[in-house]
C-alpha cells in the first residue's frame, strides 16, 4: 500500500464514525492534557522553590551558632540559640580562606518600631557593606549601610518594602524621616526592593541597621547570629566549608567534634534536596495522569477491536483482492495511531490552556517545557501502536474465505 | 493455463474426515468460459477456494499461469490472488460508503499502482463492465444490484486478471438483471477472458462453453458445447 492510500482509507474509516472516533479520541485528550498539566505545575513549584532559594543569594554558605550545651545535663536547647560567634569569626574567615568573594555577618533582633503616628514589631537586621552583595538585596530608594556607617556606628536604617508600607503607607518615600527603635532614633537612608515571600521569616518586612550600632545598642555584645559567606563558584562550596569548620574549630578551640558549637547550611546541598524532592513530585503527579492515559489506551484498544469485527467482511474482501497481512495490520494500525496522534495535539493543546488557567487563578508558576511536550506526544503514539496492535493482528490473521462469509 | 491434478481437500472435524474433494483433475485453456455445476455440498465451493487461490489443497497440484499454487504460503497466495485473479462474488461485497471509483481501483491499491494510473485502469474496466460514467462518484450503496454487480465486475477486470472467477454471480439479482450480467460476462469471453462460473442452476450454466459438474466432491461429468449439442442431435 502507498503511504497515500494508507492515510485514504484511515480518513474515511475515522470519519464513517465520528462519534465513536471522537469519544475514543477524547480518552486520549483527557489524558494527554492531565499530564502535561501535572508536570507543569510540579515543574512551575520546582522552578518556585528554588529561585525563592537563589533570590537568597548565590553560592551561600550560612555559619550559625550551635547549640548550647548545659552543664551537667544530657540535654540540648535549640539550635542557634548559642552565642559562640563572634565579628571576630567573620573578620578571621575573610582573611584566611581563599576562593570567597565576601562575607556578612549578621545580628538579628526583634524590635518594637515607632514613627509619629504608627507602630510596628519587626526584625532589626545589623549588617555590615557587604551584604546586599552576599544576600542579593537590592536598594529602591535612597542608599544602603556604608562602611562609614559602620566606622562611626551610625544610627542609620534601610527599610524593606512591608516595613515602609506598614510604617509610612504603600509608596510612600521615607528616606530622611526619622524612626524610633527601641529608645534610640534612627534616620531612613533607603528602601530595599521587594523579593517576594511573606509571613515569618520575610526578607521585605526587616530594617537594616550597622552591625556595630546593633550590637553597642540593642543587643550588647560581640556575638553574631549568622555569618553568611559567598563562595566564587559552585564548585568550591564544599571545599570552602571543610575550611571554614577546621578554622572554627580552631578558633573555639574545640578538638571533639562531636562538641561542635556551630552548624554550616550549605545552599547547594539545600538546592539539590528541594530540586530532587521537587522532581519526585514531578514524577508522582505525571504518574497519576498516567494513569488516564492508560484508560485512553484501553479505550482505543476496545474500539478497535470492535471495529474489526464490524468490518469482518470488509477484511476478507481486501484479503481476497490481494492484501496481504502486512497490508491489513498497517491500515489498522494506522487508524488508532492517527486518533491517538490527533488526541495527542489536542491533548498538549487542552494541557497547555489548563496550565494558562491555573496559573491565571493560583499563584503556582506553571512551566510547559519542550520536553514534556515531545514525551506526551511519544507516549500518545506509542499507545496508539501498542494498543492498536493486537486488533490489527487480528484483523489480519483472518482466513479470507470465514471472513468473507461473515454475517 | 489452469491445470489441476489429482486435488484433493480433507476436513477434518475431530476424528471424522470429510472428503470436499477427491482426486479431480482437468485442465483449463486461456479464453475458455468454463461453469463448474453442482447442488450445495458437492464440492464446488471448496475447488473454488482453491481455483481462486484462497485455499490450498491437502494434496494434489494446481498450476496456474505456470506456478504450482498449491503449496504457497498465505502472503504467496495473496500475492497470486491480487496478479493473476479477478473476484466475482454474490454478495456483490463492495466496500459500503466508498465511491464506485474507489471500489474499482481498490485491488490497484494493492498493486502499488500510481493514482493517476489508477484513474485511467478504473476507467477502461468500467466501461468494459458496461456503467456509465456518471455512476462514477455514487457511493456503492447507493446502486441497484445490476448496478452493484456491474461495479464488482469492473473491480475484477482493473488489474487485466489471467481468471475471472464469478461465484454465483446472478443469485442475488431478478433473472432479467441476470441475463443482462451473463451477457457481459459473454462478452468479455469473446474479448479473449478466461472466466469461470460457479453455479447451482443449470440454465446458468448453460450460457458457458463448457460444464463441469461436480458431485460427491468429484467431477462427475465434463461437457462441451458442441458434443453436447451432438449428443442431442443424436438423442433426437
């Protein structure tokens, strides 16, 4: 059979039954269009979760306290509660590990807010220069903490976005105004720009103030609650860490390991456990629209079978005029490749409108990608010839005389 | 051009076997009109079969165009049905909602023979069938019988067969479309076609050259023309 005559008779037997050709087509559709569905959405929360990571900064490795350890008792209180670092810490990294381009130590502490008229409870962040390079915090308006600043411990503050709003109104340019923290007044230099991410734990509603300020006035002390390092490359984070701890170790002059008094948070390590979680998730929503798929298959299966018992004598007619097996099997194959084929591209096309839609009403990112597409549209064909398949065999193992007499 | 020796069919039903056909041998010249006769179980259906390269015998030879069919596999076969063979049926079996066009040409499809080709073959076999052309593009049920008989006729002539086997070509027609098809049938006879016609009634049978009766699975007479009007000379 010519390829043209293939496509001829497949044409007219799809279209003799367009109901059931349509209903055993939209098996397919719905199929497809779920699983290109269900991996955009678990591509779209991967692509979510980790640029929410990298909007952190890049490259970060993160020191924070250890536990304290309680003399006497076997018992430990919450990580990060110790004051075991301190500026010096930061100062002794800077200076000895190579392969880092900056390091920002932080200190942290919760504050009641108050301007003329308004009031707030957020989190004071003391920070040296270096860490809007370090944690990627980019300036709005106005400037951020200089090292001039820091030198003369300056009562200067950078406001994030939610803060600006909660405190002065949405938009609102507070740079010069004066804020109240704690007992001491403050002048806003600067607003940084919005990174996204709400509730606990937000990089927009914060203030940023100098590290020595914060630590002469509102904590007390030399202690630090974070080190953040930025490392040059990806590669070297690893290394980079095992330096980091043996100086440490040193430094606190701790030789036990188990009695480590500080933890390292390594992004990539962070990275690469959300991005597998995120991919197994993946997996698990495209298997159960999988399963759709395979109900379309079995219903191209079952049409076909019943069409090839419709058309008995049809196939002994064809048989009898010189068709050989291969000539059967081939035109029935082709007519439940090319229904799964068209389900297929309408399938990718009502998969992509879905995903539009759930992007268009939640705030989950979906993400259509190339090979999601080409997939979908393998997995359709081969459903097509695996479950068209055995009809065709068995249309074509008819004996043309049965056939022929076939009532 | 056909010639069948000693052809034999056995059926067998768990341990009963039946005889469809017993040791029957003749031979077939080209531009003969041969009918095989006989009443419904004599055999005819089954040396049909096998006249028409669907079936193969348990033993015995059968030679057409030169090959030895008998022992072709069912792709061979197939391959001999679509060259060599032109299918008349009763049941006119045409393909339902394809146009009388694409009917004809639906043994060329097999073939490979290109489309416009195709056009032009279909062409000269339907009016060898006797259709006018403006039947061409009518979907096949939307004929009478006459009409449907006389497409099937055009489909077994397109690929210019070595044998035209008619099987019960008139059963499902009224006897003046009947006449009207073995005259084609006649007709085409004369333009130098093999054709052989497989009957139960005798006045069809007639039309041909030569009858061969069977009966019991065996050829129980073989007459020509001519000696049978000897032979009523003589009676006379």
């Amino acid at each position: 059979m010519l390829i043209s005559d293939i496509f001829e008779e497949t044409f007219f037997a799809v279209l003799s039954n367009k109901v059931r050709s349509g209903l055993t087509a939209l098996g397919i559709i719905i199929g497809i269009a779920s699983v290109v569905t269900m991996i955009s959405i678990g591509q779209g929360t991967a692509y979510d979760i980790s640029t929410k990571i990298e909007s952190l900064g890049s490259n970060l490795l993160t020191v924070s306290p250890g536990a304290t350890k309680v003399i006497g008792m076997n018992a430990k209180s919450a990580t990060g509660s110790a004051d075991t670092l301190v500026i010096g810490d930061a100062d002794a990294i800077e200076e000895k590990i190579q392969g880092i381009i900056s390091v920002a130590p932080e200190v942290s502490s919760r504050q009641q807010v108050i301007i003329k008229g308004s009031n707030t409870n957020t989190n004071i962040y003391g920070v040296t220069e270096t860490y809007p390079q370090v944690k990627n915090v980019e300036i709005e308006l106005g400037t951020f903490i200089t090292e001039n600043n820091i030198r003369r411990t300056s009562k200067v503050a950078v406001l994030g976005p939610e803060t600006r709003d909660n405190l002065f109104g949405i938009g609102v340019n507070p740079v010069g105004e004066i804020i109240r923290i704690g007992s001491l007044d403050f002048v806003v230099i600067g607003v940084t720009i919005a990174k996204g991410g709400s509730g606990f734990g937000s990089s927009d509603d914060l203030i940023y103030i100098p590290i020595n300020t914060a630590q002469h006035y509102l904590t007390g002390s030399d202690s630090v609650n974070n080190i953040n390092i930025q490392v040059e490359d990806e590669e070297k984070m690893t290394l980079v860490e095992e330096e980091i701890t043996t100086l440490l170790l040193a430094r606190h002059g701790i030789s036990n390991i188990d009695d480590i008094d500080f933890n390292i948070m390594n992004q990539a390590d962070i990275l690469d456990t959300v991005s597998e979680i995120a991919g197994t998730m993946t997996l698990l929503l495209g298997a159960i629209a999988g399963i759709s798929l395979l109900v379309g298959g079995i219903g191209i299966m079952n049409m076909m079978l019943t069409t090839v018992t419709e058309r008995t004598r049809e196939i002994g007619l064809r048989k009898a005029l010189g068709a050989q097996n291969k000539d059967i099997i081939l035109q029935f194959l082709s007519e439940s490749v090319v229904l799964t084929f068209v389900g297929g591209v309408l399938g990718i096309l009502l998969g992509w409108a879905a995903s539009s839609f759930v992007m268009k009403i939640s705030d989950t990112t979906t993400i259509i990608t190339t090979w999601s597409i080409i997939l979908s549209f393998g997995v359709s064909a081969f459903i097509g010839i695996v479950f068209g398949y055995y009809p065709a065999r068995r249309a074509a193992s008819f004996n043309p005389i049965t056939a022929l007499r076939y009532e | 051009m056909i010639e069948c020796k000693n052809l034999t069919k056995i059926y067998k039903t768990g341990n009963t076997e039946t005889r469809a056909l017993w040791d029957v041998s003749f031979k077939i010249k080209e531009g003969e009109f041969v009918a095989i006769i006989g009443p419904s179980g004599s055999g005819k259906s089954t040396l049909m079969h096998m006249l028409g390269a669907l079936d193969t015998p348990t033993s015995g030879e059968y030679f057409l165009d030169g090959n030895d069919v008998s022992n072709f596999s069912d792709d061979e076969l197939a391959v001999i049905r679509k060259k060599k063979i032109g299918f008349v049926f009763q049941a006119f079996n045409l393909l339902p909602r394809a146009s009388v066009l694409r009917n004809i040409y639906l043994p060329l499809v097999y073939e490979e023979i290109p489309r416009e080709k195709r056009y032009e073959m279909a062409d000269k076999a339907l009016k060898n069938a006797g259709l006018d052309k403006e039947h061409y593009n009518h979907l096949s049920n939307q004929l009478s019988g006459g009409q449907m008989q006389r497409v099937a006729i055009a489909r077994a002539l397109v690929n210019n067969p070595a044998l035209i086997l008619a099987d019960e070509p008139t059963g499902n027609l009224d006897s003046k479309t009947g006449e009207v098809i073995l005259d084609t049938f006649k007709k085409l006879n004369k333009e130098g076609r093999t054709i052989i016609l497989i009957t139960h009634e005798k006045y069809i049978a007639e039309h041909a050259d030569r009858v061969i009766t069977i009966k019991d699975g065996e050829i129980e007479n073989d007459s020509r023309k001519s000696n049978q009007k000897k032979i009523k000379n003589i009676k006379e």
